[in-house]
C-alpha cells in the first residue's frame, strides 16, 4: 500500500504545480517560470527546516510568500510582453534560477555531518518526516489537506468577481479594459498567486522526497506545470486535478513497463488535446451535464 500512498502524494503535490498555472492561464498568458517558483520554495522550506528547525508548517508559508513576491517581482517587467515573448522570458528566469541552485552553496556543521544545499550536489538531509515518525499514510494526508485547502480557495476565487476579471482579461483584454479593469493589476496578481501556490507545492516536494536538486526543476516540470490545466481544461479547478491523476497515474505509473514510450505518448496527449478537446477534458459542456445532474449552480457574474 505505501506504493499508492506515495502515488498519491505525487499527484497531490504535481497537481499544486499545475494550479499554480492554472491561475496564471486564466489571464491568457503562458508562463514557464511555475518550475522555478516551485524550486525557489522547496529550497526555503528545506533550509528552514533543517538549518533554522522550523516546523514544516510554517515554512512552508514563508516559501508561499517569498515564492508569491519573487512571482510578484517578476510579473511586472514581464507581463508587458506577450505570446512567445512571454514564453521565453520566463523560460530564461527558470533556467535563471535553476542554474542558481546548481551553483548555491550553503552548508553548516551538524553533529558530524554538514548539512544543507551542496551546489549540483543537491540538498540532502531534509528529514522532517522521518525524524518525527510520520508514516507514509500521514505525510500522504498532510499533503492532501493542502491540495484540497488551495483547490476550495481557487474554486471560491473563480466564483467571485475576482475570477471573473481574471477570465475576462483572458478571453478579450481590450474588451476587459474598455470596462476599467487594470489588465496589469489582474496579470501581476495572477502571477503573484500562482507563484505562491507553486512555493507551496515545492516545499511539500522537497520534505516528501527528502532530497532535491536542480535538475528536477528544468524545462519537463515548467512543461508538466502547463501541460496540466491546457490537458484538464481552464473552466474548473477539478480540470488540472484530473488532468494529473491520468498523466501521472496512468501515463507515467500505469505505463512504466514502456520506459521512455511515455514521452512519445505524454507528447500526443497534448497534440489530441488541442486538437480534439482544445477546452480540455473538463469543459463548459462537461461541466454543465454534471451540474444538471447534481443540480448544482453556476459561477458568479462579473
């Protein structure tokens, strides 16, 4: 059973990294820096908890809001561009700050040993679990009290009016800003939300694996992080959770006796999705089926 339970913890922490594009995507805008906001709060976490001994908890929201704030930073220069600009503007932050932890060194004496991140050698020795007799069953629930608290917050934002501009700037900004919305304002903070979500998310990573280095947050985790939501659909949050339950699960998982065949396959997923289902798995159609079929209601107006 630890085998799912661990499954499970990496589809409850991938799908944090694809909600935190998810945020950014309803704007319109395509970023590939998730990953490094992802990095930048798996590395705090860490050092918080084995250098400083902080408690996972609130390490994890000091990762939330350096993540948030660096996202923040970087927002602003780059959101005055658009498309593939945009694209590789943030590409070049994720490899900026990729290449950042390879070269980051920071270690102090711990009893015998020296701990803490080590350059390409990574950042080893991050036992908060296993030092407090976490079972994989808790740290599996741990993980997913998050995923779920993050998701309630997401599906509560999407319904209010906060959501509604969000999806109007991503569906028409010259019609949003005839309206007086501040298209800046409504971009920035997206980014700023996602990158805290995807601190979140990587500071659960790095406890759960107890090691990372920076070749685990390269280009694949930045194309996973949007693959996500554009596979699941835009229209709910339930999207980019299904979206990493069939990728990680079934593709990566189920499918591992074909070894590097998965690739191949993960790569023609995304083609039939925009080409078959370009709203996503879960679109507006879905969703009202089964909205007619619980009786549930719609989101809030603009």
């Amino acid at each position: 059973m630890d085998f799912y339970f661990g499954l499970a913890q990496i589809i409850g922490v991938h799908t944090l990294l694809g909600l935190s594009a998810y945020v950014v995507l309803l704007t319109g805008q395509v970023s590939l820096a998730q990953a490094a906001f992802f990095a930048i709060g798996a590395y705090a976490a860490g050092m918080l908890t084995v250098l400083a001994g902080w408690h996972l908890v609130p390490a994890m929201g000091i990762s939330a809001v350096v993540s948030g704030l660096i996202a923040l930073a970087v927002g602003f220069p780059a959101l005055r561009v658009k498309g593939l600009m945009l694209v590789i503007a943030t590409l070049a932050f994720g490899e900026g700050v990729r290449l950042f932890f390879f070269n980051f060194d920071y270690q102090i004496a711990r009893g015998e040993i020296r701990v803490g991140p080590l350059g390409g050698e990574g950042f080893r020795q991050i036992r908060f679990f296993p030092e407090n007799g976490w079972t994989t069953v808790e740290v599996m629930l741990f993980v997913w009290v998050f995923v779920v608290l993050v998701m309630a917050v997401l599906w509560w934002l999407d319904r209010s009016r906060y959501g509604s501009v969000l999806r109007a700037v991503g569906e028409d900004e010259v019609a949003a800003q005839s309206v007086g919305i501040n298209l800046t304002a409504a971009k920035v903070s997206a980014m700023a939300l996602g990158g805290a979500i995807a601190g979140i998310g990587g500071a659960l990573y790095a406890h759960y694996t107890t090691h990372i280095e920076h070749a685990a947050f390269g280009i694949l985790l930045a194309t996973f992080a949007i693959a996500y939501p554009i596979v699941g659909g835009l229209s709910s949050v339930f999207g980019t959770l299904l979206a990493v339950i069939f990728v990680q699960g079934v593709l990566i998982e189920g499918l591992r006796f074909m070894g590097d065949w998965r690739n191949l396959l993960f790569g023609a997923l995304i083609v039939l999705a925009m080409n078959l289902r370009p709203e996503g798995l879960l679109d507006d159609a879905v969703l009202r089926r089964l909205k007619s079929a619980f009786g549930g209601g719609g989101r809030a107006d603009a």
